[in-house]
C-alpha cells in the first residue's frame, strides 16, 4: 500500500551527508519537507536544490527543516553540494539522504518493490523519485507533490502551500484557490453559522457552503 495524506511516514534509519539520523527524530517536534530527486549531478535538480538552499531563512521562519533525497552515495552528495552552492550562491546547509539501497524511495511509494539499479543507470531509472512530502510534527503526510524530470519544481508554491497547512492546522480554516499569507480564509461546512459567528465574527457567505471570513489574529 502506497504512502498517502495523513498517513504516518516511516521511521527510517539513513544515511546522509550530515551522518545517520532517523527520520522521526529528525522531525521531532516541527515541519519538515522532504524532496526526492534520481541522481546526482542532473541539471534540473541542481537548480531545485539551489532553490531550496536560497530559501533557508523561509523554512527557518516557519520552523520548518528540510531534508533532500537523492539515490546516489555519500560522497557523490558532497562532490554535488559545490555546483549546487555555486549556482545558487547560497549554502546548501540541508542533509542530503544517500539513497542508493533505494529504501526511502521504496518506503515512500516513489518507487515499486522490484526496482533496483543497474549498472551503467541514468536518472531514467528512478525517473519517480521526483516528489515533495509536507510532513507535519505529527510525522503525518500532509501533502505530495510528484513531477516529471523535465519541469523544475517551483519552491515558491512550496513555501505557499506550507503557510496554507499550517494556517489551517492552527486556526480550523480553509484556504481558497491562490490564497496567500493574509488573505481570506474560508469557514469549513463542519462550522454552523452561530458557531462560525461566535468564532470568527463577521463572515461574507457566498453560497450557503462558501463562506469568507478574515484570518483571526
């Protein structure tokens, strides 16, 4: 059975380039994202994980960690960060998981049982492994992300989807299509009127199911 939303992700024991961790201490208590990528020194994933690290102080404001795949070793990761920092121009200060036993891209349903790699493979090979988790401090899934190896994942609508999640999971609202940081947020159907009255004070109801209020402080 694949790895879905709310499911509880596996602890795991890898191996990175900041040494061993489990997958649940690394969590602990915050947000974290993990993002998978099929090889090492691939020019798109370069520019993702360049991304990532030029988004250092966001994730640190959210207290948020992120943790990179990659089903390459150790070494290759460390030889990779040098291009990756020098297309960004900012530290990759993140771990990086050496996924070469493929485990984690098992685990995490982004690749079948049977897969293995060959001799002599190319990032075709774990083509799948091109996927965005949300995990809360829960350790539950909160949201996946999956794209093709030709388009570059945008971080940007990361980093908005992690304000939606955790403006919902604190304050019991919905966000609408394009919502950002500010805007209004939508009383869910659960909520009656004179309950969504007493906790959000004025509200702009749409239709009787769409209802708009301002994000409580």
């Amino acid at each position: 059975m694949g790895l879905r939303i709310n499911d509880t992700i596996p602890n795991l024991d890898v191996v990175t380039d900041h040494g061993a961790l489990s997958l649940h201490d690394f969590v602990g208590d915050s947000w974290a994202i993990l993002f998978s990528h099929p090889k090492d020194f691939t020019p798109v994933c370069t520019t993702e994980f360049g991304a990532v690290a030029q988004l250092s102080a966001e994730w640190e404001a959210r207290g948020t960690k992120v943790i990179g795949v990659s089903v390459d070793g150790v070494e290759e990761h460390k030889k990779w960060k040098t291009d990756i920092e020098s297309v960004a121009g900012a530290k990759a200060g993140f771990p990086i998981i050496a996924d070469d036993s493929l485990a984690v891209s098992k685990a995490f349903d982004m690749l079948p049982a049977e897969a293995y790699l060959p001799d002599g493979r190319t990032p075709a090979h774990s083509a799948t492994v091109r996927s965005v988790f949300i995990i809360g401090p829960d350790k539950q899934v909160k949201l996946i992300m999956t794209y093709p190896m030709t388009v570059g994942r945008n971080f940007a609508e990361v980093l908005r989807a992690l304000d939606a999640l955790q403006t919902t999971a604190k304050h019991g609202v919905a966000t609408p299509a394009n919502w950002v940081t500010g805007e209004d947020v939508i009383i869910p159907p659960t909520v009656d009127n004179d309950a969504a009255k007493e906790k959000f004070g004025d509200f702009d109801a749409k239709l009787p199911y769409l209802r708009y209020t301002k994000l409580p402080s």
